[in-house]
C-alpha cells in the first residue's frame, strides 16, 4: 500500500521548492530508517540541501564582534542604522576602539562599513548621542589607524559648523601625531577648513613636520602640498632632503613639486639626478623644473 505523504511548498534560500513530508501512518520500506528518524531536507534542482539556521537581524551594538558577513552589512545597513538607539552607538564605539571586527570580514571591508556608518552619523546623528565626542575619543584611542584617520575626516566634516569647535581643537592637536599618517590627514582637512590661514599657525604646523625626518613619509609629504599651497619657500630645505633620501616615489614626487616652484640654479644638479632616477612622474617633473630654470637664466 502506499504510503500517504503529505506536501507543503516552502521557501529556502531565496528558491520556492517542495518538501515531501512522510506521515505518520505511512510505513517504512524494507531496510530503511522509520519515517520519524528520517532527515527532512528540501529539494532544490533535484539535488538535497541542508536548510540553514535563519541569520539574526544585525544590530551596532555587537556588529563589532557579530559573525556578519560584508554581504549582509550591504543588504541590512539602512535597517541597522535607523533601528538604533543611542545607547546602542555607544557600546558601537566602545567595540570599536577596542579593534573589535566581525570576523567573517577583512579588515577592508570592515573599513568600509565603518566609514558607511560615520557618513550616516554625520548627515543624521540620534537624539541623545554626541558623534562629536565619539569620533574625538575613537580619533585618540582607536587601534586601527585606519578607523583613527576616518575619525578625523569626519571630525572635519562637523568642524566645519561653528557650534563643534571641539572638532578642530583636535584636528589641530592630530597635526602633531608626526608618527603616523594622521598628521597629514590632519594638516590637509584644516587647511580646506582654512583654520591657521590667517594668523600663520597652518604654515607652522605643516612646516614642523616637514622638517622632521622622524615624521611618518606621508605625513612630510602631505606637509609639503599644504607648502605649496600656500606659497611659502620655507618648504624648500625639507623638500630638498625628501627628494635625496627618500624611496618612495609619491613623497620624490610631493619634494619635486615644491622645488619645481622654489628651486634655483643650485638645485639643477639634483634635479638631473633625479630625472635620471625616475620613474616617469619624476623624469616629467623634473623636466618641468629644468625647463623652468633654462627660462629664468
């Protein structure tokens, strides 16, 4: 006789299929397990799949340390942002000073869903939660450089308001954090925020780290763009040392700008030596340079 089967139509992973469930009057075949111990699977193109275990709703107070996927951070991000509460986006930072990631993400990714949040935070941030402090204190003792240096823009997002002097207080305080990359990030958001223009601080701050050769190499060749900016020679002598010494071709080519600029005849040695170098935006710049000395001699 027959067994009597019931069939129900389900959903799984996106995919409508049949899950054929025995009953249970129906008997088993001869040599199989009885219909209560059978494994129920549903059928998808023939082939048996395992049903998986419905994923929780993401929530920021433990994206940090959550078992999210880049994919579902994409698909759920809106909900998870407007869903929170303001004491959620504290224990969020909290998590996230502490270099806490999900670890289903590399970390370039889990940089992205950061930076996705500050953007959000700064164009609306929730009653009850200062993003000013967050970002202040995230800026300061954050693991991850690369979280610090978003923290920063950020802060010069908000600076820009005259009500969020705190924001370029640090801004201004990060422009000493020679060590790392951070000081450049920092000189470059003051001067689009025109902080130290007038009264010559920005020229200062830009000018110390330029000349130390202990500063981080992008943060002395970020030092060196503000230089040029701002018309001032006094960038010369370090761009000078940076164009000898240094490997790295983007911090040649920041050194090379200035003395392209400032540069007189006693540099055209060295900017021989260095179109003879390269690579090709060295050998152009340097042409540049000469070109420029020829016409002026």
């Amino acid at each position: 006789m027959k067994a009597l089967m019931k069939i129900r139509r389900i959903t799984l992973l996106g995919i409508s299929s049949v899950l054929i469930i025995p009953s249970a009057r129906s008997e088993a075949p001869s040599g199989e397990a009885p219909p209560h111990v059978l494994e129920r699977r549903a059928v998808t193109r023939g082939r048996p799949v395992e049903q998986n275990t419905p994923q929780a709703v993401l929530n920021v107070a433990t994206l940090p340390v959550s078992a999210a996927d880049y994919d579902t951070f994409q698909r759920e991000r809106e909900t998870l942002f407007t869903s929170a509460t303001a004491e959620e986006w504290r224990v969020f930072f909290q998590r996230l000073r502490a270099d806490a990631r999900p670890h289903r993400m590399i970390p370039g990714q889990w940089h992205a869903c950061v930076n996705d949040l500050f953007s959000r935070l700064t164009r609306q941030t929730p009653p009850g939660f200062n993003l000013e402090e967050a970002l202040i204190t995230t800026a300061r003792e954050a693991g991850d450089t690369v979280i610090r240096d978003y923290a920063l823009q950020h802060l010069a997002i908000l600076g820009a308001g005259s009500e969020h002097g705190a924001s370029r207080a640090l801004l201004r305080e990060a422009s000493g954090w020679s060590e790392s990359s951070l000081s450049g990030t920092a000189l470059l958001n003051l001067y689009h925020l025109k902080d130290g223009l007038e009264d010559g601080t920005l020229a200062e701050r830009a000018l110390a780290v330029a000349a130390n050769p202990a500063a981080h190499g992008a943060s002395r060749s970020t030092a060196l763009q503000i230089g040029v900016l701002l018309e001032d020679e006094r960038f010369l002598d370090p761009a000078v040392d940076i164009a000898r010494r240094t490997p790295v071709v983007a911090h040649r080519v920041s050194a090379l700008r200035v003395i392209s600029v400032f540069g007189g005849p006693e540099h055209r040695g060295l900017l021989l030596q260095l179109r003879r170098r390269g690579p090709e935006p060295v050998t152009n710049l340097a042409n540049e340079a000469l070109t420029r000395l020829d016409h002026e001699s």
